[in-house]
C-alpha cells in the first residue's frame, strides 16, 4: 500500500506551482483529479510551444508536471458545474488552486463556500503576492515574484554593472510547488491530531524571499549589500568560474583557503604559485586576484573538463563541471538516485524528472501518462455518484466534456 494510497486530491489550479504539489502527493500514491476548462483545458498545455524553451513535437512539459492524475473537463462558470465541484468536495482530502482570489467567489471555489461541505478538507491556496496587502489580487510568475520582486535577479547580475539575470524556466515554481505540498502534508499532520481539515497558504514572494533569505537578512541586519565582480576580476580567485580546453565551464569552491592553496597548485600544475609573493596569504590572493586569475585561466585550458574533474575529485577538492541541461539525460549520479525514471506514455527516452523527496520504505508509484483533457470526466462522475443520463445531461448542456 502506498503512502497517500486513499487520498483524494482536485487540482484545479493551472501552471507548473500548484499542479506540482499534486504531482508529488501522486507520486506517493494519492488519486489527484484535474480539473480544468472544457475546450483547450489549462493554458499551460500550450507553453511547451515557447520559443525560449527546448524545442520538441511532444508536450514534454504537460507530461513532466501534470502526470499521474486524472482528467475532468469542468466549467466552472456554469453555477451547475459548480454543484458538481462541491459534491466532489465532499469526498476530497485536499483541494489545491491558484486561481486569482477576486475569481474563486465566482467559480465557487473560495474556502468560505468549501469549508461548511467538508470540514475535514485541506484547501491549498497558492498566489503570486500573498493574500492581504494592496497586491493580493495582483497576478504574478515565477520570473515577476519569485525571481524579480525577490532580489534574486538583481543579485546575480555577472558584475556590479551588468543586466539583471534571466531565471531559467520554471524555476521559481518548482521549489514552490514543494512548498506547497509541505504546506498541505503538514495541514494532513495536523487533521490526523485534530480531526479538522483548514487553509494552508504560500506564495511565489514568499519562496522567493526564502530563497535569497542570506541577502535579505543581510539587509534587515542593516549590511551593504555586495554585488559580484566580473568573472576576471574577483574577488576571490578560489570561487569563480574557468573555461576548459574542450569548451566547458569549471566551477571552484574552495572555501577552506588554508586546507586547499597547496593541493590545487599541485592539481593545477602550477607550484611556482606557492613561491609567488603576490598569492603567498588569502589577503593577498584577493588582493591580486586579477592577475592569479590570468594564471588559472592559462592552466584550466590545457586540459577537458571531465580530466579536470578527476583530478580534482582525487585530490578531495570541491569542484564541479557547469552542467548543460541534456547532461541530465546520461547523468549516471542522477539515475541511480532516482532523479530519472520511466514512466508510462512519455516519448523520447520514456524517462521522466521524479519528485525531490524521498522516504524509508516508500516506493513512489510508477509515473503514468499526463491526461488529455476530460479524459477521465465520466470515471470520475460515476465514482461521485452520477448515473449516466445524468453525465449525458451534463455533456449536452456543455459544462462538462
């Protein structure tokens, strides 16, 4: 039996963050039922079109974050497809939405019209600026709020005067999406010592606050905030980035200096360094920083990347190749921890990205297929008990396909 085997799950929220947190109590076995528009469904089937994304014929991205759930096509306008939400809701566990909070009332999908149904229900709200404030109605993505609003784009400019960075796909929403799903596993915590079910809350500002906490609290301690230097300039040679001869990007974090001055000279082959008066303490390899990068960058380039990491791996010093996304796909670390594994329906290498989270003695169940849209709508009528002239009156009057 699965963890969250029985558990019953509507995700009627839309994008990657709330689907998520569904996903992952999929992955440990709960029954999550989508519940999106008749017609083109949720907007996001249509993302993986995006020129700035990787190219495919195949919605690769539908399937990655609305795998493993079922299918009911529902319009939510319609005040009778509301009645058939609310009987839904009397058998759900958790409810999960990102609707925009002025349009919930309207959908009847507010907690004040859900919480009298089933007191025992967890309803996971998540927005992009929290829930009061003069901004709680305002609609936010994960590179507006979590990446911009944060400070996380600003401070990870290439210098002092360069543009603000570009985030990578998605990468606001998927941390939030477990925070999410911490948010509703702790409210399940919670109903199994209290018997009541409640809200739980979070928000793309808020997880991008988390994620650049250290700054930010450098700021609430009063601290000057510091910008990194160009890559050439540093301001410590020891954690920076260096070209290899075949191209790829090297990164160094030797923050014991003491331990590792010594040993990376000798990895590098560069032991004239360690005579060298400008580099012989910390404060003065910072202090001449420029010119011991122009030396690393000379010894990095006689050599690929993958010898680099072996002899940096023999030498027990912390270092890294800058992995390219496809690296993913031959990952040999990441397949045997389970990052990568094969599920049902998914084209290519028929792998997909699993969920972060792990637990003694669970087995995530196997991923299925991401559903079309409606493609469960009369399995689940049925299972909420709707006979079938009642699912073909639905049908014709349009408010469920």
């Amino acid at each position: 039996m699965k963890l969250f085997e029985g558990l019953r799950v509507l995700d009627v929220a839309g994008y990657i963050a709330g689907p998520g947190a569904a996903t992952i109590l999929a992955d440990f076995g709960a029954d999550v039922v989508k519940i999106e528009m008749p017609g083109e469904g949720d907007s996001f089937r249509a993302v993986f079109r995006n020129a700035n994304l990787a190219y495919s014929e195949h919605n690769y991205l539908w399937m990655q974050v609305d795998r493993s759930r079922r299918g009911l096509a529902l319009d939510l306008k319609q005040p009778d497809a509301q009645t058939v939400l609310h009987r839904l809701v009397e058998q759900a566990d958790v409810l999960i939405t990102n609707h925009p909070l002025p349009l919930r009332p309207r959908l009847g999908l507010a907690w004040d019209q859900l919480r009298d149904i089933n007191p025992r229900l967890i309803y996971a709200s998540l927005t992009g600026y929290g829930e009061c404030g003069a901004e709680k109605d305002k609609a936010g993505f994960d590179a507006t709020t979590y990446w911009a609003r944060s400070g996380l784009a600003d401070l990870t400019r290439p210098d002092p005067d360069g543009p603000p960075a570009n985030p990578a796909n998605g990468l606001g929403d998927q941390p939030t999406a477990v925070s999410l799903y911490a948010a509703i596993v702790t409210a399940l915590y919670r109903r199994e010592r209290t018997g009541q079910g409640g809200y739980v809350a979070t928000s793309l500002l808020a997880n991008g606050a988390w994620a650049n906490a250290m700054a930010i609290q450098g700021a609430l301690a009063g601290g000057e905030i510091v910008y990194r230097q160009p890559r050439d300039a540093p301001r410590n040679a020891l954690t920076n980035f260096y070209r290899c001869r075949d191209g790829r990007w090297f990164i160094l974090s030797l923050l014991s200096e003491a331990r590792s001055w010594e040993p990376l000279t000798r990895v590098l082959g560069t032991p004239h360094l360690l005579d060298d008066e400008r580099f012989a303490t910390p404060e003065a390899r910072r202090a001449n920083a420029v010119q011991l990068v122009a030396q690393m960058d000379l010894a990095f380039r006689a050599r690929d990347s993958a010898q680099w990491s072996s002899l940096f791996e023999a030498a027990g010093l912390t270092v890294g190749v800058v992995a390219r996304s496809g690296d993913a796909v031959e990952d040999a670390q990441m397949h045997a921890i389970g990052v990568l594994v094969p599920g049902d329906g998914i084209p290519g290498t028929g792998l997909t990205v699993s969920s972060p989270i792990e637990l003694e003695g669970e087995h995530k169940v196997h991923p299925r297929a991401a559903p079309s849209v409606g493609q469960h709508s009369d399995e689940v009528l049925r299972e909420a008990g709707y006979g079938p002239s009642e699912i073909a009156h639905m049908r014709a009057a349009g408010w469920v396909a």
